[in-house]
C-alpha cells in the first residue's frame, strides 16, 4: 500500500512510476521512494566517476581531481584538516592526496600564519589548469549525453538536486 503522502506532496506516484523500466510493486512509503532517488543517484555517481576517472589527464585520481575542483569552486586556503572534513575523508587519506598534488605542483602546501603546528593549502596555477584541462577531457562524454538527455531535463534536474545537496550538506553528521 502507498503511504499517504504529506499534502503538500499531493502527487500521485503510483501512477508517475507505474512506467518505471524496473516495473517495481509501487507498495512503498515516501522515505522508500526518496532512497530510490538516493540509490538512482549513487548508481549515477559510480557510472559517472569510473567514466570521468578514465579520462583525467596528468595522472590524476578522481581523489586528487576532486580536490582540486573543490579549490576553484570554494576557494583554497583550507587546512588539510579543513578539506578533510569537507570532503568526508579521513585526514589521512586528505594527507596522502595532497602530498601527491603537491608533488606534482598543483597545490603548495604553507605553514598556517595563525597555527604554526597546521599547514595551508593553496592552488598553484599548474592545478588550475590541471582541473580545467580534467572538466575538458570529460566534455566529449557529456556531449554524448547531451543528445539523449535533453537541456529541458537538466535544466528542471539542477535545482531540485542541488536542494537535495544543500539538505544533506546542512545535516551531515561530522
């Protein structure tokens, strides 16, 4: 039976999902349909990544792009502490994929002004351009699938995912 959704959800799910590919049995709660989106979105993720991480250039890991890109997007100057968290890594493993962005001169590493114990991350030019040279490697697969997802989608798509993000950036457990 299909739980009774909250009004302001008034939505008739059963009949929306009835042309599922899956053909599921449409006999779930809202939380249950939420974890398919969630699920959906996790599967994308894993496709997505395996096929961007084939593409970086310059030797990187999908970890040391991500890092990167988490620095033009939010600006650098984080502690390795700091992006730890943020990217929900152990500062461990935060340790290992800077050394080796380091090593490659795409970040450098500087002692923090305000804790001399702590360092600073900052991006280098050559990363810069070691992430934009990532996203333009990646741009013949999303050309591929711009011709069957089309920008009507994704265009709906982004705003409804981003607030999905926001929520659980704002309550995530650190």
């Amino acid at each position: 039976m299909v739980r009774k959704l909250a009004p302001h959800l008034g939505v008739d799910w059963k009949h929306i999902l009835s042309n599922d590919e899956d053909r599921q049995e449409l006999d779930f709660s809202y939380e249950q349909l939420l974890f398919q989106l969630l699920n959906e979105i996790g599967i994308i993720h894993q496709l997505a990544s395996t096929a961007f991480d084939r593409l970086l250039p310059y030797d990187l890991t999908g970890a040391q792009f991500t890092v990167l890109n988490h620095c033009v997007r939010m600006g650098d100057n984080k502690t390795p502490a700091q992006l730890a968290a943020i990217l929900q890594v152990t500062r461990g493993t935060m340790t290992s994929t800077l050394a080796r962005l380091e090593k490659k001169n795409f970040i450098r590493l500087e002692p923090d002004p305000e804790d001399g114990r702590s360092k600073r991350v900052f991006l280098t030019n050559e990363g810069r351009m070691a992430r934009e040279a990532s996203v333009e490697a990646a741009l013949p697969v999303l050309s591929k699938a711009s011709r069957d997802v089309p920008a009507d989608t994704v265009v709906g798509l982004l705003p409804e995912i981003r607030k999905l993000r926001s929520w659980f950036d704002r309550n995530r457990s650190d």
